[in-house]
C-alpha cells in the first residue's frame, strides 16, 4: 500500500509522514524531492527548469521506481508530497492505481490564515516562494482529482495520523515516547524541511 499525503507548504505533510512511520510496524518514507534535487543541481542554470516537476524526467523515474518498491517492499509507503498539476498526478499515481497499485490518497487542507501561521514558524514569511505558492497551490487542490481532504486547522498533528490511518484501515502501534521524545522528533523532522540535510 501507498498513503500519498498531498497538501500545500507547510501544511504538515513531511511531520504527518515521519510520524506515521513511527506508528505504523513496516513502514517506509520515501521522498520524491531527493531526486527534484538531483535534477536540479545537475542541469544547467541557463536551461534549468523553474520546478523540477516539470521535467518528465522526474515524474517518469519516480513512477517507475514506487513502482519496483511498491511491488516488491511488503510494507507500508507513506509519500509526503505536494502534487497539484492534474496531468502529473495522472502520470504518477494514476499510472500507478492503474498498474493495481493500491494508493490511499490525502490532502491536507486548512485555511490561508492556519498556512500562513505555520510557515511563519518555518521562517518563511510573505517574500518566500512557499507563502507565493500558496494561493495557487490551495486552489488547485480544492478540485476533486485531489479527494480526500482532511481539514488540519484545528487539529493536532495526533488527530491527523489517526485520521488517515482509520481511512487506510491500518492499525497503529502505541506511541508510548514521552512528550520531550516527541518533540524531539517532530523538530527534527522540521529541521530536515528546511533543506539542511537534504
């Protein structure tokens, strides 16, 4: 199975992933970005691409390649990515649902008020390509090629892991880390989206 958790920056994709990881026995992040970086440190700037999602090239290699995982890994894949072309999501996880690939598929969604408050404690203020992403990136995911949805706003980040897998019918296993743990790893997770070890 797949659980592609799609939403715009910020709304907690990659900190719901990680921690999914953690509740669910047999469980794997994978990140289609590492090979956006790929691409983009290796291609020219002079003919370089504004969004590594526009090269076929990175949409063609991460489907053929959650394809051989998906096939052969018995565990869960959890995607925290965010997606709002139709015609890419068609080639990535249409392709994939095609091939028999069975794919829960989620949306984080909030208000542009709840983005904007999250991505001020990324640092990422009203100049940064995050928060200029965001009117179009909300919008486009509104639309039903990008069901189901899941409004975060006034929930914690424990509601939303619960939340997706009650609608994937996983079981998780007890998070018995104390508070101080926890935090720890959701920080770390934080620290990892802001580019430093990627």
């Amino acid at each position: 199975m797949i659980i592609w958790i799609n939403g715009t920056f910020g709304s907690g994709k990659s900190t719901t992933a990680y921690e999914l990881e953690r509740r669910i026995e047999d469980s794997h992040v994978y990140d289609p970005e590492r090979f956006g970086y790929v691409l983009m440190r290796n291609v020219p700037r002079e003919i370089a691409l504004g969004d590594f999602q526009d090269y076929a090239l990175w949409r063609e290699a991460n489907y053929r390649l959650l394809k051989q995982v998906a096939e052969q890994y018995r565990g869960v894949l959890i995607i925290p990515m965010t997606l709002t072309n139709e015609r890419y999501f068609e080639e990535i996880v249409g392709r994939l649902k095609t091939d028999g690939i069975e794919i829960k598929h989620f949306t984080l969604s909030a208000s542009k008020e709840t983005i904007e408050k999250r991505l001020k404690k990324r640092l990422e203020g009203k100049n940064s390509w995050a928060h200029e992403q965001m009117a179009g990136r909300l919008e486009s995911l509104s639309k039903e090629t990008f069901q189901e949805h899941i409004q975060t706003d006034t929930m914690t980040i424990d509601e939303v892991v619960e939340t997706i897998a009650r609608l994937s019918n996983i079981t998780l296993l007890p998070d018995r880390r104390p508070k101080i743990k926890k935090l720890i790893d959701r920080l770390s997770t934080g620290i990892k989206e802001f580019g430093i070890f990627k």
